[in-house]
C-alpha cells in the first residue's frame, strides 16, 4: 500500500474540462455541417454565441466556459509552457 498523499492540480482539471467541452462543441458544429475553427474563432472573437449552433447543447456548453480561460489555455497548449 502506497502511503503518499495524491496531490490534485484543479489547473489541470479545468484545462481538461475546457478540452472535453471544445471537442464536444466541435463535434456537434462538424455534424451540422460548418467548419468548426471558423465557428469558435468567431465566437471568441466576438463573443457573439450566434457563431455557435445550438446543436446538442453546444451554444449552452460554450457559454458555460469563460473565454479569456479558454483563449488562455489555447495558447499556453500552442506554445507549450507553465502559466
């Protein structure tokens, strides 16, 4: 039996979650027949949630993630490095 404490690093969780919840809505964008990149980028940019279709929840799902967090988390992801 391993006597160490497991340490939870919530970054990571949420980084996870924003993940999970971004490959959710770019399913659903794909599915419905846009071009997901361009929908989200949209979106970011404008922060206007009509960049995303309402298809399976996806407008409610992105909705639901702060955007700084997600652009923030892009980044840190594109260029590999600890924030």
């Amino acid at each position: 039996m391993d006597d160490k404490t497991s340490l939870y690093d919530l970054s990571q969780i949420q980084e996870s979650l924003v993940f999970q919840t971004l490959n959710e809505i770019y399913d659903a964008l794909e599915e419905r027949g846009y071009n997901p990149i361009n929908q989200i980028v949209g979106y970011l940019i404008t922060n206007d949630p009509g960049y995303i279709s309402s298809y399976k929840d996806a407008r409610k799902k992105m909705l639901s993630i702060d955007r700084a967090t997600v652009l923030a988390i892009i980044l840190k992801e594109f260029l590999k490095c600890d924030i």
